[in-house]
C-alpha cells in the first residue's frame, strides 16, 4: 500500500486525512477541507469535497491511493467544481444529494443511506438548512464515538450561512437536532478544523441561534415589524466586514422567514441566493 503522505496532508481521525483547497477566504476560511477515508492497510479511497477545479488539488486527491467513490456534502462550488475533473482523473462515480452534481454513473444520495466503499461505512445523513441538498456523512468506525463529516452544516470555525431562500432555518434546527443525537462523534468540517464532540459543538450553534433571534425580535420592536432584511442587518450586524455583508443579509433572510410565519414563501425584504 502507498501510504497516504504529501505535503499539506494532514491526519484528522482515525480513518481520514484532509487536503485543504487552495481556495482560502471570508466564506471558505483556510480553504476548502477536501477529505480522503481510508480503512488502514488498503489502498482504496473515498474522496469527500474535492473543492475547486484546482488541477494541481485533484491531482494530489487522485494520487492518495485507488479512488473508489467521491462524495459531496453539498451543491456550492467551493465543494463540486472539481468533482467531474476528480472522475475524469480517476474513473471513480460521484455522488451527491443533487442529481446535476452526480458524474460517471453515481446515483443520488438518499438521507439514511448506508454506503459501503473501499472497506467502509460510510451513512448519509441528510442535513438542510445550509442548503436544501446539505448531507453529512457519519462514519461510526472511527474511533471510540465515531466521526462526522459535516460540510458547511457545522463549521471548524464561526457559524454556518443559511443560503435563504434554498436553505431555511427551521430546517437548520431540525439538522441539528439530529446531529446532536450523534453525541461525541469528531467533527470533520468542510472549513476551518477538526473539533471534538459534535453534540457539545452543536448545542453551541443552537443557542448562537436562539441569540440572533432575540437580537432580531429586538430590532422588529425598534424598527416595525415590516422592516427590510438591509434595515436589520443594520441594526443585528452593525460593522460587519463589507466581504461578509451578504451572508449577514442571508442570515437576516432566513431568521426573518422563520419568524414571520411558513418558510418557503418569499417573505419582505428577502434577498437571493448566492451562487
């Protein structure tokens, strides 16, 4: 077997190493977490995120050992531009949630979906709220409580974007709610590091929640309960870097939709998805 060594290869559990994208900024952090799982003492693969269409990235991805199968968490591209390159590459089917993200055969991803690949398993677990097509990947072998592959939905660093209207919040809440059952499994995040025990990491998102909401309700009190999504973000995100501004808008977005009533409807002041 060729061990899974190279330069920036970093070990994050038992059963993974990450290769992080040269794609670093505001929205991605340190770059995209592109992740390789291996059951010790095989050469087969499976990829998770190859980022970017970076062809320098896919090449050190497709080098790590014989490819089985490739993985996305979600639909943006900081996670699927690479992925029909990565199958080119390497022959391997891609899978995701999404069918316009799936190459080479694969099948879409189907929430409780038990994958067996390259000596593991691997179960989805679906995760909207980031985004509709949001999916997790639980690996229960790996280590003593198991690990997570969580995309954007839970983040190494900062708190997730809702991508309102495709991604909402009541959505969000019933993920993590699902998440927390999974106690102290490792985080294996899309962006930023690996953290321990995802139900401690999880419960901390919820209660950032339950706070923007407060800070929310406290604003619609000052501003009238017809304020646009730009008025809000005034008042909630006061400050806030320009290159983060949108995100703070969609967030804005998002948490007005649950608050004023059925998520899905366009709602006052609601903004559109980024790409």
């Amino acid at each position: 077997m060729t061990p899974l060594t190279g330069p920036g290869l970093q070990r994050s559990s038992g059963l993974t190493q990450f290769l992080v994208a040269p794609n670093p900024g505001p929205m991605s952090l340190d770059g995209t977490n592109s992740y390789i799982l291996r059951v010790p003492g095989r050469s087969a693969v499976v990829v998770v995120d190859p980022g970017p269409n970076d062809e320098p990235h896919l090449e050190a991805l497709s080098g790590a050992g014989v490819v089985e199968l490739i993985l996305v968490t979600h639909r943006h591209a900081d996670h699927t531009a690479g992925s029909a390159r990565l199958h080119e590459l390497t022959g391997a089917p891609v899978r995701a949630a999404d069918p316009g993200h799936c190459h080479g055969g694969g099948a879409p991803l189907a929430g409780g979906e038990l994958i067996q690949a390259a000596g593991l398993d691997i179960t989805v677990l679906a995760a909207p709220g980031h985004t509709s097509d949001s999916v997790c990947f639980h690996l229960p072998a790996d280590g003593q409580h198991g690990s997570v592959l969580t995309g954007d939905t839970v983040l190494g660093r900062g708190t997730t974007v809702l991508d309102f209207p495709d991604g909402t919040l009541g959505d969000y809440l019933a993920t993590l709610d699902r998440l927390e059952a999974l106690g102290n499994a490792t985080v294996l995040p899309a962006h930023g590091p690996v953290l321990p025990s995802l139900g401690d990491i999880v419960r901390e998102y919820r209660r950032h929640r339950e706070e923007r909401l407060a800070q929310i309700r406290s604003a619609l009190r000052g501003l009238g309960g017809n304020a646009s999504v730009p008025e809000v973000a005034d008042a909630v995100y006061a400050g806030v870097d320009p290159s983060v501004r949108r995100a703070a808008e969609l967030s804005v977005a998002a948490q007005l939709s649950y608050l004023r009533g059925p998520e899905g409807g366009r709602q006052d002041g609601a903004v559109e998805t980024v790409g």
